[in-house]
C-alpha cells in the first residue's frame, strides 16, 4: 500500500494489511527543527484514532504524534532514543507500528499529491 498522510503531518504506511506502520513528515522535521528529546509510546499501549501516542521536542517547540488508526502498539522504534536522525531516514524513520483494529479510518487520509497540495496551501 501507498503511503498515507494526517493534516498533522503524519504518515502511515501499512504492512501485512493490518500493521500500521507511523511516523512523521519531512515538513514535520523541517517545521520542529534540531531534535533534543523523543518520549516513545509503550509496547501493548492501546491508542484510538487521533489520539496522541508519542511526542518529539525539539529546540524550538515540542509536538505531539497523533495516530491515524485505532490499534495496539507492538513495536516501537527505541533506536530513536539515541539517534533522532533516523526520523529522517525514509527505511529507519519511522516511530512505532500498531495492529489495527479498522482498517476503514484510513479511507480519511491524503495520497502524496493531495498532502503535497495542502503543505502548500498550509505553509
């Protein structure tokens, strides 16, 4: 599956139809600038659609992470905690992965042409 976008500047990404993989955009990283902290979510924390699950602080402002789906967390990507960089990485930036529990709330989210689009009207 395509890679889908949050008007909060999330994307997700799903694996195996039911694993939701999260973390946030370039425009994100951009926007929060040199990061100093990452507060991860715990393993088997049960999160719903739009609420916040991690939270990246950054020398400038700190921001909350909203997950697009409702589910449970079973990873979390703790390399963060000592190498904010990865966020970057397209393959390592990732945050945490949720099973999801209804696949229907990603019929919400914006293609990459469409979050293009509203980053620019946004920005």
């Amino acid at each position: 599956m395509d890679i889908k976008y949050t008007k909060d500047h999330e994307w997700i990404k799903i694996e195996d139809g039911t694993v939701a993989v999260i973390g946030i955009t370039d425009y994100a990283q951009h926007a929060l600038g040199d990061l100093v902290f990452i507060e991860l979510p715990k393993l088997g924390a049960q999160y719903k659609k739009g609420a916040y699950f991690a939270v990246v602080e950054s020398v400038k402002t700190a921001a909350e992470v909203y997950t697009p789906v409702t589910g449970e967390v079973v990873a979390v990507n703790t390399a963060l905690e000592s190498d904010y960089d990865l966020l970057k990485s397209d393959a390592d930036g990732w945050i945490a992965k949720f099973k999801m529990t209804d696949a229907a709330e990603l019929a919400g989210l914006m293609d990459e042409a469409t979050y293009r689009d509203y980053v620019k009207t946004a920005g």
